[in-house]
C-alpha cells in the first residue's frame, strides 16, 4: 500500500501531465515547459537558502 506522500507525489505527477496535456493541445507546450522550469528553479533557490541556513546555524 503506498504511503501518503506517495500518493501526493503520484497526485503531482498526474496533475502536471494532464496540464502537459493541454498545454500540448493548445499549442502551448513550450511555455508550459519555461514556467515549470521556472517553477522548479524557484522551489530549488529556497530550498538552497533553507539548506545553507540550517547548515550555517549549526543543524
């Protein structure tokens, strides 16, 4: 049985294709792919600084 955080994950995962879907269909795939790029890099950048912070107060 999956636990909870695979099920969110798979969630995310089928959410994302159906948007790829219709971004696909309405011919805007490309800009689909920049503001998931963009997206992501986001989530990395804090990530990082939430990372470095914690590893700078001695966590």
């Amino acid at each position: 049985m999956p636990s909870t955080w695979e099920w969110i994950g798979g969630g995310v995962v089928l959410y994302l294709l159906l948007l790829a879907r219709s971004a696909w269909k309405q011919g805007e795939f490309k800009q689909f792919l920049w503001g998931l790029g963009i997206v992501m890099g986001l989530i990395g950048l804090i990530g990082g600084v939430i990372w470095t912070w914690i590893k700078l107060a001695g966590g």
